[in-house]
C-alpha cells in the first residue's frame, strides 16, 4: 500500500520534467528578411532601410543636412550610408570615418582639399506583429571637416544629433 503513493509522486515529477523540455521554444520577434523600412528623419529627410534575404543586416541610406560654422559654407546636404549587422535580432549600429579628395575651390581653401568624416548611427526594431517587427527608430550624427593643402582645417560642419523613424512597407 505504501508503494502505490510513491510511485504516483514519481510519476508525477517525472511527467513535471519532462515536459518542458519537450516543448517547443518560442520563436523571437525579427526584422523582415528582405523588408524595407521607410520613414522620415528629424530634420524632415526620407530615411530608406533595407534588410537582406538572411534578416542579418541593415543597409541604410539617409540624405541629410550639416550645418557648417567659421568659413564660407553655411550648410552642407550629404547622404549618410551604412551597411551594419543586427545584433539580437533587434538592434544595430555603427561608427565610421572616413578621409576624401574633394575637389579644390578657392572660395573654401587653398591647395589640395580634403574632407574628413566622423559618421555614427544606432537604431532598434520595435512594435512585432506576428514575429516580425514593424517599425524602427534611432539617431545618427555626422561630422566633417573640410581640410586645405597644409592640412589645417578651413571647415567644420556638424549634422547635430538626428533621429529617425521607419515603418515597415509592405510589399
């Protein structure tokens, strides 16, 4: 008699254990593999994101205004790109500079122009709906300086610290 009690508990914790483990995990919400996410910026640019068939990576494209002090220039319209992994599933960034030729213009400088950029942008998915996000949001900010043959720098312009948003579009 006292055998049925106990082998009714361990039947009972033996069922309890297994039963997680044969349980099917849920799947994470994810970006759209091939989706693509357009919105606007803060400084009223359309913003384009673009994820690959694998829901790996992001290519953004996002036109946008520098605003310059100390030289001739007053603003500066450049397009900001990046290609950048997703991390967890969820969000990304990114970090660049870069040096360039430009071409020479006595207005701004003399000698052999180049520009130097210090680009950043982070974002993160939100809003899921049936396992795919639907929107994306986050900031960016881009500095340039424009250097003269002697290397001294004739301009500075700084895009300030932007946002953005994105939604999904259905295809």
């Amino acid at each position: 008699m006292r055998l049925r009690p106990t082998l009714l508990g361990l039947a009972v914790i033996a069922l309890a254990l297994a039963g997680p483990a044969a349980a099917k995990p849920h799947k994470a919400p994810a970006p759209k593999k091939g989706g693509r996410y357009v919105g606007r910026s803060s400084q009223g640019k359309r913003v384009t994101f673009r994820i690959d068939r694998k829901g790996r990576k992001v290519t953004l494209r996002m036109p946008e205004r520098l605003n310059c002090a100390g030289g001739p220039l007053a603003y500066v319209d450049d397009e900001l790109g990046f290609d950048t992994r997703i991390k967890k599933h969820r969000s990304f960034g990114e970090s660049s500079t870069e040096s360039d030729d430009i071409a020479d213009d006595p207005d701004v400088g003399s000698g052999n122009l180049t520009v130097d950029y210090v680009d950043s942008v982070s974002g993160r998915f939100s809003r899921a709906r049936k396992k795919v996000y639907r929107r994306l949001s986050g900031k960016f900010h881009t500095r340039m300086t424009i250097r003269d043959g002697s290397g001294a720098a004739v301009e500075k312009c700084d895009s300030g610290t932007a946002t953005f948003t994105a939604t999904l579009v259905k295809r």
